[in-house]
C-alpha cells in the first residue's frame, strides 16, 4: 500500500528535488556497500530498543525500506510498520521490494515528515536510521514526530557523531576540500544540512526538547564501514556521495577537468583503509539517540 501525505511545495523542496534525483540515483549504484554498513549501526539500535511485540511503529527516512522490514518481523503479525521518506523514487522501490518479498505488515507513505499535517499515527514506537539529519527544520519536523507517537512512546535515532570520528567520509572531505572548495554558485539542488548536522550530543537534546521530547540519552557506537572492493572503488563511493560528493556533484561539469585529479589523491589517502583480504574498511562512529514522548499527566 502506498499514500502522499503532505503538499508538493514544502521547505524541504529543493532537499527532497535532490534524494529523489541525482542521490536516489547514486544511492543505488552503491546500494551493497550502504545497506549492509548503515544495517549494523540500525540493528546495533534495534537490539538496545526492540520494539514492543505487535507495535505499531514509525521509520523515519526509510530508504529502500529495509529497517522498515525488520521492523514489522520484530513487531510480529499483529503489529504494522510503516515507513516514511519524502523521495517518491525510494518508496517506490521499497514498496516493490517489501512485496517481492512477503512482509505484510510492512507498509510506506511519501512523506515529507516536516510539513506532513497527518502520519498516520498514534504509534507505539518511531525508529529512524540516518533518516533525520537533512531536514531543513529538525525541530518542526521532529515536533511532527512527536504528535503522531502515543503518549509515552520512544523515538530511536541513528545519527552520524563528528565527522572527525568517521573517517569513511571524512577523510574523503578534507582531500577534495583541499584542491576544490564548495562552488558559491550552483545549479544543482543540495541535500540539506549534511550528515553531520546531528554530530553534537548538546544540539540533537536541544532539538527534541523544543520538538517537546523528554528522557534523552545517547549511546555511542563505533563500527567500521565497508567501502570499497578495491581503491577504485571506494573512491568512486566518496566521489558520488558525502561531503565529498557533494562538492563534485555542485560544481557538476564545471570542474571536470580537475576529477582525474582529485582521483589520485583520493587513491592515496584511502589506501591506509586496506585490509589483509584486501577489502577496503574504515573508521565509522554514530550516535543511537533515545528519547521519549511526554506521557498524559
């Protein structure tokens, strides 16, 4: 089953122009390397905060609609999962998928969750795997959130900590930025704040107090990612996406000629993530961010 909740026209437009395009898009193309990384660090957080059996249970983000998934097998039969994304182009392929694959219990929505007027909650739960940190505005957004949970249900998020403790991106950063910066002017449309917006404890709790959030605790959670086969490809992988990517996608044909570049030093500075099978892994740190919807006085 799948529904549009909201209107066209939102402050998340031009974010939501770019995750449905060009990033869907690159996203797929490094789909096997993203799912299984980006799985660990979401079932590290389902593990610490299963969702009750037969819960019905929100996911934030939800991409290609695999968390969605493993939701609705963890709430059982007689709960629901429902998965949200504003990309039109992502729940398409996660509705597909959930039914190829058999997961009734599983169903999605378009929706940007910023400007969404109706979620379709009450929820018993809301769950979120890097699914919240491009919003334009995380407060209104995650107000949002709140008003469709039940009283007393937990919100989990999975956010990247300081880009500093996530070498698979910013490694890549800091070799681009250094020969190329962000381009002032540009046609392309941005994915948002970045993934880092969420990185510091104090403003994510600042956020979901304002959002009307209570009961917030972090627990950090520190596994490598796989980025690559071979150099090649994981440079590919940062050159596509990230901060990294992002700067190469902006500056579009404009800076073409630098790639070749560019490429090389990338092919330099991750070698150092080469291990003995040859596989390419390095250093990633996230936040599982707990917090909890005021119960009915």
């Amino acid at each position: 089953m799948s529904d549009t909740v909201g209107t066209p026209a939102t402050l998340n437009a031009e974010i939501i122009q770019a995750w449905d395009g060009p990033l869907y898009d690159r996203f797929v193309r490094f789909r096997h390397l993203l799912v299984a990384g980006l799985k660990e660090h979401g079932d590290a957080a389902l593990a610490l905060y299963p969702p009750p059996a037969g819960a019905r249970v929100l996911d934030i983000g939800c991409g290609f609609g695999d968390t969605t998934q493993d939701i609705a097998r963890l709430v059982g039969p007689q709960g629901e999962a429902v998965g949200v994304d504003a990309a039109p182009r992502f729940i398409e392929t996660a509705q597909q998928e959930t039914e190829q694959l058999g997961v009734p219990n599983a169903r999605f929505m378009v929706a940007d969750v910023q400007a969404a007027e109706d979620l379709g909650g009450p929820y018993d739960a809301a769950f979120s795997r890097m699914g919240t940190m491009f919003f334009a505005n995380p407060v209104v957004a995650l107000r949002r959130v709140r008003e469709s949970l039940a009283p007393g249900a937990r919100l989990v998020m999975v956010v990247w900590r300081r880009r500093e403790d996530n070498a698979w991106l910013y490694t890549a950063q800091t070799i681009t930025e250094a020969l190329l910066q962000r381009p002032d002017d540009y046609d392309e449309p941005t994915c948002g704040p970045g993934p880092f917006s969420m990185s510091g404890a104090d403003t994510v709790s600042d956020v979901l107090l304002h959002a009307g959030f209570g009961e917030i605790t972090f627990r950090r959670c520190d596994l490598p990612l796989l980025i690559g086969a071979d150099a090649d490809e994981a440079v590919d992988l940062t050159m596509a996406l990230g901060p990294a990517g992002e700067i190469l996608r902006l500056w579009g044909d404009r800076m073409a000629h630098r790639h070749g570049e560019i490429r090389q030093a990338l092919l330099d500075g991750l070698a150092q993530y080469t291990c003995e099978d040859g596989l390419l892994r390095a250093p990633a740190s996230t936040w599982i961010v707990s917090a909890v919807a005021p119960a009915v006085s």
